[in-house]
C-alpha cells in the first residue's frame, strides 16, 4: 500500500503563545483531490507551511509520501503556489518559467508552455512582458502554469482561483481535472465551497486551528442534514471539532 501523499499527526502551531493548529490529524491519500475548508484565519494556510517546512511545529508529525516533511526530499515530488503569488518583478513571463522549470528539474519546451497557458486564457505575448505588468489575474495564471508544467505528483494550490474571471475559473477547474484523472494529487484551499464539490473526492473543514470535519462532500451534506455544503459548513462550525 502507498503512502499518503500528506499525512499529518497532532499537529500543534502557536505563535506568540496563540495557538494555531491545536492536535491536528490528517490524511490525504496519494491521487486525492482534497478541498481544506474554512474561514480566514482558520489555520488552513498556515497548515500549508507547517507541511512544507516553511515554519516550525510546537508538536506532532509530517510525512509527505512518506518522507518526514523537515528532510528536502520530501518536496521533490510537489509544486506550490501560495495565496499571495508574487513573481520576480525583474522577469519576463518565460524567464520565470524556464527558471521554476530547472527548479522542478524539467527542460522547458516552448511548444508546451504556449499550449499551457492557452487553456488558462493567458495570451501567449505575456511570456515577453515583464511580470510587474501583469495583471492580478494574468500573475496568478502564471503561477498555475508554472505548477501545471513541473509535472509533480502533488499540486498544493491555496485558493488557486483568487483573482480569475468566470471564464478563466471553468478553465482551472478542466486543467486540475485533467491533471486528477491522470493519477495526480491536488491539494487546494478554498472558500468557494461550490467548487469544493464539484471537484474535491474529499474535503476537510478546519475551524479555529481544529479539525471538524474530513470525508467525501455527499457524506458531510448527509452527516448534518444539509440540503448544500454552505448550510453543512454553518452547522459544522456550529458544533465540537471532531474528536482525534
């Protein structure tokens, strides 16, 4: 049996004494795709840095495809865009994807990075603009075609939608479809929880730093009697995390 692509235990993060992420326990299954759910400041993006090493951990464990999550090896085998994706200001759009191409160790075809961002709606004349000339929604296509391109087993996207059109949206969601049909893992963040269910074989709902939920979005409608994951997240928040 393979390893979880993420798997996480009692996970405790505090800072300044506040804590965070309190006993947090968590898998998520090599060719998932994962939803994380809940509110701002909710624990989900700083459960992100926990997994990749961005931050230390008061307690607990971290394994990504088995490898402890402190040891480099660990991230080989994912790419990341963060909520926040600034490029290089000094780039152009290709100088910054031919520079995440050799960091993901992969040659950069030309040929593919056109055909990549064409399904995300990024004219290919922006690969010759500089990135401070970008717009918010032109930058964040940007960073998703350099994780779409880098061909990793695990994409961890915190809230990949920020700053799309309706447009551009449908056609993120067709490409990380894509990309979970062909046997990848997806890890996104999300407050659209209409999303969540549409793409997401399973999902987690984190509030205040705790865990209340995690299974398959049908199974969270039926577990609160919801007619919708909008009334189940509201009910789900309403009551005790789950027990770990």
């Amino acid at each position: 049996m393979s390893a979880p692509a993420l798997q996480i235990r009692n996970l405790q993060k505090s800072y300044a004494g506040t804590a965070v992420l309190a006993d947090l326990s968590l898998d998520i299954a090599a060719g998932e795709f994962f939803g994380l759910v809940g509110e701002n400041g909710a624990g989900k993006t700083t459960l992100i840095k926990c997994a990749l090493d961005f931050c230390d951990i008061q307690a607990g464990a971290i394994h990504l495809f088995g490898v402890p999550h402190r040891q480099t090896a660990a991230r080989g085998r994912l790419a990341f865009l963060p909520e926040r994706f600034v490029p290089p200001y000094y780039l152009n759009g290709r100088d910054f994807l031919r520079y995440t191409a050799e960091l993901h160790h992969r040659a950069y075809d030309e040929h593919r990075t056109v055909a990549t961002l064409d399904a995300l709606e990024l004219n290919a004349t922006a690969l010759d603009k500089p990135v401070r000339a970008y717009s918010k929604g032109m930058t964040q296509k940007l960073g998703l075609a350099a994780c779409l391109l880098s061909d990793k087993d695990l994409l961890i996207l915190d809230e990949p939608t920020s700053g799309l059109d309706p447009k551009a949206r449908a056609l993120l969601k067709r490409e990380l479809k894509a990309r979970h049909a062909a046997g990848r893992t997806v890890l996104m963040t999300s407050h659209a929880l209409h999303d969540v269910g549409e793409m997401c074989s399973r999902m987690a709902v984190i509030h205040r730093g705790r865990l209340h939920y995690a299974g398959t979005p049908a199974a969270f409608m039926t577990a609160y009697g919801a007619r919708d994951l909008e009334q189940a997240y509201l009910a789900c928040v309403a009551g005790p995390a789950t027990p770990q």
